[in-house]
C-alpha cells in the first residue's frame, strides 16, 4: 500500500488549483464593467480598472501588450504563498474579456509577467521544477506563442538562473534581459542584473552571456520601450528603505 506520502505532490497540485479557482471567481465578481481606458500617460494617478482588474484580490506585476489589446498580471493569496498569471483581451467594441488564467499556469506560483516587443514570448519568474513535482527556487522562465496559442515553458538556462531566486525579467527590444537576484554576494537583498543577448559563432546561435549589474542596491526592473527608460525601485548602501525610483537613459 502506498503511503500518504506518495499522493503529497498530487494533493498540493490540486490544493493550488482549488486556490486559483477560488481567486478568479472573487475577481469575476467585482462589480466593475469591463470596458476601460489606457491613456499613456495618465492625467492622476488612479486604480486601473478599478472593480475590474483592480479588485479586493491582490493583483500585481502588470504587463501590456504594445498594441494595448492585452494585459498580463499576477494574482496572489493575502500572504503571497500562491500566485498565478492571468489575461485579459479587447475585443473591437473596446471591452475587455473576464480575467482568465493562462494555459500555463494556475499548478504552481508563476508571477511577474514581462512581454516581448512583438508579443510573441512572454517572460516570468516560476518556481516550477525542472523536472518532477516539487517546486524549487525561483528562476526566470520563458514561453513562446504560436498565433494565439502558448507552448510549453522553458527555463532560460544557466547563465541567467542560479541557486538563488531571480525574479522580475524585463526585456528589451534587442533581446537583452533585465532581472533581479538574491545573491550572497550581492551589494543588497536583491539587485538588478543585465543578461546580454550575444551571437556565438561556434553554435551559430543566441545565447546570453553571463549577467553584471550595476554597483547600485536596486530591485523591480521595468523597461519603457517607447521612451528608452529603465526604473527601479531601491533602498540606500544602509539597507534603509529610501523606496526612490532611478532612471538611466
């Protein structure tokens, strides 16, 4: 006879999917219609959609597609022990389609989602095994569309995933990945590191080269493609939480 023990993985599968079920029914029973505006940029700071996307769920790491047709974020228990990436899509009338989960996620915490320039990949940190069912340590993951349809997710590789937790990618136009990690080493708790995306000629192929970051304390990377920006959310060389927002451009 088996032990408990064995059914572990299984029953933990199924406790998060009864946790990312119970998530999207309380956001699809905010009262907020699903028509909104994205003006770039805003008049004041407001909640977005508030009632819709906005909700008495936790909702974070927000990401738009460049044509403003779709929205990416993540979803999140009180306590942020679980989190799963959701979408939503205009449709031409200019109304937005109930916050869905991608067909990806929703079995394990996927979160901070990072589109490409062309939409066709989409960046997030996992900390979905590598192989087998017991979640490990969060690394930046990576999964390509083919027309409307996501494949199946690839962890980026080694040059950019360690032992360690890397967190929030962010990418650029030329293929260059921005991230954070939590390395022992590191200036603070965490710091923002740059993957290069470079050609080498031996396999003829793409690969990025190993990440540096600047000699800055710094978290939360976001790249504004249209304005050529990079910001970040930091705290002093004192670990004093300061909460400014640097740009380079």
């Amino acid at each position: 006879m088996r032990s408990l023990s064995t059914f572990t993985p299984l029953l933990n599968s199924m406790k998060k999917q009864l946790i990312t079920i119970v998530m999207l029914t309380l956001s699809n029973l905010a009262t907020g219609q699903g028509k909104f505006e994205l003006k770039n940029p805003p008049d004041t700071a407001t909640l977005l959609a508030e009632g819709f996307i906005s909700t008495s769920i936790n909702e974070r790491d927000f990401a738009l597609s460049a044509d403003g047709t779709e929205v990416y974020y993540t979803i999140a228990t009180p306590q942020s022990t679980f989190q799963t990436i959701v979408f939503s899509k205009k449709d031409k009338n200019g109304k937005w389609s109930g916050p869905e989960v991608v067909s990806f996620a929703g079995k394990i915490s996927d979160l901070e989602p990072a589109l490409s320039a062309d939409g066709k990949k989409l960046y997030f940190a996992s900390n979905r095994p590598l192989e087998g069912s017991n979640p490990k340590d969060f690394d930046i993951w990576l999964v390509e569309r083919n027309g409307n349809i996501w494949g199946e997710p690839k962890n980026v590789g080694a040059y950019v995933n360690t032992e360690s937790d890397e967190f929030y990618p962010s990418i650029t136009k030329s293929g260059n990945l921005y991230f954070t990690a939590q390395y022992k080493d590191g200036v603070g708790r965490e710091d923002i590191f740059l993957a290069l995306l470079k050609m080498v000629n031996m396999k003829n192929r793409l690969l990025w080269i190993q990440p540096s970051t600047p000699k800055v304390l710094n978290s939360m990377p976001l790249l504004i493609p249209m304005k050529s920006l990079f910001y970040s959310l930091a705290t002093d060389e004192k670990m004093t939480p300061v909460a400014e927002i640097y740009t380079w451009v």
